[in-house]
C-alpha cells in the first residue's frame, strides 16, 4: 500500500464553502505528507430542471425579467446573480476550482454530470484518485486541527480491520459533538442510525501515536456499529471489497446504509478517531429529492446487506402506493443482483447474527 492520501469531496453549488473545506484540508497536509484533493462537481440538468420547475421560483425569474431596465444594476449581470442565488443556474464554485487547479497540482477537479447522485460523484472521485487510502468529506466542513494528520498517520500505521471515522458537529467549537447510534428495527427490514452525543464517559482505547506534529497524539479508537462516511478513512482494497458504492444509487436514503451494513457482514468494523470533531457549517443544499428516490436507494442498501427476505420486510412496511413500491423493488432485485451476490459470497455473517454479535459488546 501506498503512503499517499486521496481527498474526495463531491458539491454542487457549495460557494464559497467549499474553497474553506479545500484550504483547510491542504494547509493541514502540505508539506507534511503525500496528498491529493479530489473535488467532483456534480450539477446536472436535472438540478437545474429541479429549481426551474419550481413554480415559485418561476415567479421570481419572471419578476426579475420584467422589472424596468432603470431598476436594474447592469442587468444581464444582475439577472445572473439572482439566478444564481435562487439556484437555476450553477455557481462559480467549479470554474473557480478548475482555474486554480493549474497552480495547485495536489488539486484535480471533475464533473460528474449523469445525474444528480452524491454517491456516483464519489465513485467518480475514487476512479481517479492514486493514493491507497481514501478520505470523504462534504464540502462545507472545516477540520479540527491535525485531526486528519493524525488519524491518516495512525491509520496507516496500525492493523486497522476496518474504517476510521472523525465525530461530528454542527457547532461552533466543540459544544456538542456527536456520533452514530444504532437503530434495529429488524422486523420491518430496517436497520439504520440516529444522531447520538460523544460523552467523556465513552469508552476509548489507546492505540500507539503516530503523530509528526506532537510528542503525544490524540491517538484513541472507539468501536461504533455505524458512522457518517462524511469524514470516514477506508483502504482502497475494502472500499473494493463491498463492491463500491451502486451506480443506480440517487442523491439521498441509502449510501450511509450500504456502506455501514455491508462493511458489517463482512466482516468489517467501524471505529471512531479522537475526539476532534469535523466541524459542519453553512451546508447548502441547491437540490431537492423526492421520496420514492430515497425509498428506492434504501432498498438498495437494504437488499444488499440483508438479500431478499430483508428487502420483502421493507417494502411490506413501507407508506406508499403499493403496487409502485413493489415495482421498485423488483427493479432493484433486477439491477442490483449480482452485486448482491458478490457481497453473499464475501460475507462472515448475515445482518441478523452482526446485529446480535454487535448487542453483546
């Protein structure tokens, strides 16, 4: 394996927050170990079809259009940036990346386009990334200090069975800082997570530090049934070994599932580095999604770690007309077989027995 680092960050319309993620990432790494930062801009058509068929916002453009030239800041320009505000049109997010991109070779910037999908954006990313440890991250996150030079030095020094994982905030400092709780719902075919709060009281073991900037790291691991992949550390090899992200994955419902609850039947676990927290601020979500397309993608998940008796139990308890859930799901089954039967193959346990093991610790 490799000593370089690879940064995926997929965005769409994320200006300027994603130039703080970015620079915050490099000024922790440079000069100090092999990385790269991978940004995937991932506007699409059907982003934009999404805000143009929003008849409100319809209202507004028409509005704007219609207003006396004399009230108007050098117009076509100012009709530009109200578009751009209200979300009809792309930001300055990629052509501002791609242009610095020149300057900063650690930097590769892509678009992916097919569809709106954060996850096919992220596969994207990992195609082109040359490190053999991969690190995902939103692109409105700032980073705690050496947080992530720890954790890659660590990680890539330890026999680590699994994923390493940087706790969350959506504050300001470290105020409430949170992980992922389990939630086991087996018998209507769900399995997923609730936000929980990261306690003094938590249980963290020491592993040897590795730190280039400090005598004494903050070097402890914590084992978690599930946590965000927005902040998570994984080897190329056992991102590969789930058989990747699937391509019929849309924008929202079933990424953080799959890889979770795969990762778990084969035998993977998922640990929690440190106690300093990946900081999200300003969020901006230029998109929408609708609740078949999140019904779908958790089917997705659910049949791939838990096969067709978890999937029958999902639909059966699922809200919705019933013969088009159906549908979905035999479109699923359809699309998603062989990969389900990679993952079978490869698998130490079945969801139910992870989930009794994971009871007991």
């Amino acid at each position: 394996m490799n000593d370089k680092l690879s940064i995926i960050i997929p965005f769409v319309n994320e200006w300027p927050q994603v130039i703080w993620t970015i620079q915050g990432l490099a000024q922790e790494l440079l000069d100090k170990v092999d990385f790269e930062i991978i940004a995937i801009n991932n506007w699409c058509k059907e982003v934009e079809n999404q805000k143009a068929n929003n008849r409100d916002l319809g209202k507004i453009i028409r509005s704007i259009e219609s207003t006396p030239f004399i009230l108007k800041r050098d117009e076509p320009e100012y009709i530009s940036q109200l578009k751009q505000k209200f979300g009809v049109m792309e930001d300055k997010g990629y052509a501002y990346l791609d242009n610095v991109s020149d300057g900063n070779k650690w930097l590769k910037v892509l678009h992916y386009d097919d569809k709106l999908s954060h996850w096919n954006a992220k596969k994207m990313g990992i195609s082109h990334a040359t490190g053999d440890t991969l690190f995902f991250c939103d692109a409105h996150c700032l980073i705690s200090k050496n947080a992530l030079l720890d954790m890659f030095i660590t990680y890539k020094n330890n026999d680590i069975n699994g994923t390493f994982h940087l706790p969350l905030t959506y504050q300001i400092m470290e105020w409430r800082t949170l992980i992922y709780g389990l939630k086991d719902d087996r018998d209507k075919g769900r399995v997923g997570y609730r936000f929980s709060q990261l306690k003094a009281t938590h249980k963290f073991s020491p592993i040897p530090s590795h730190s280039l900037l400090t005598e004494k790291a903050d070097s402890f691991v914590m084992e978690v049934p599930c946590m965000s992949s927005c902040g998570m550390m994984i080897t190329k090899d056992i991102y590969y070994k789930t058989g990747g992200w699937p391509s019929n994955l849309g924008i929202y419902g079933g990424g953080e599932n799959f890889m979770n609850f795969v990762l778990s039947v084969l035998g993977y676990s998922k640990y929690i580095f440190g106690r300093k927290p990946l900081f999200h601020h300003g969020e901006r979500r230029s998109y929408s999604y609708n609740y078949l397309d999140m019904e779908k993608n958790r089917m997705i998940a659910t049949y791939l770690f838990g096969g067709k008796e978890w999937l029958a139990k999902y639909v059966d308890h699922t809200r919705g007309d019933a013969g088009l859930l159906f549908k979905t799901s035999q479109d699923v089954l359809k699309e998603n077989n062989e990969q389900r039967k990679f993952i079978g193959s490869h698998s130490k346990f079945t969801i139910d027995e992870w989930l009794d093991e994971w009871k007991l610790k």
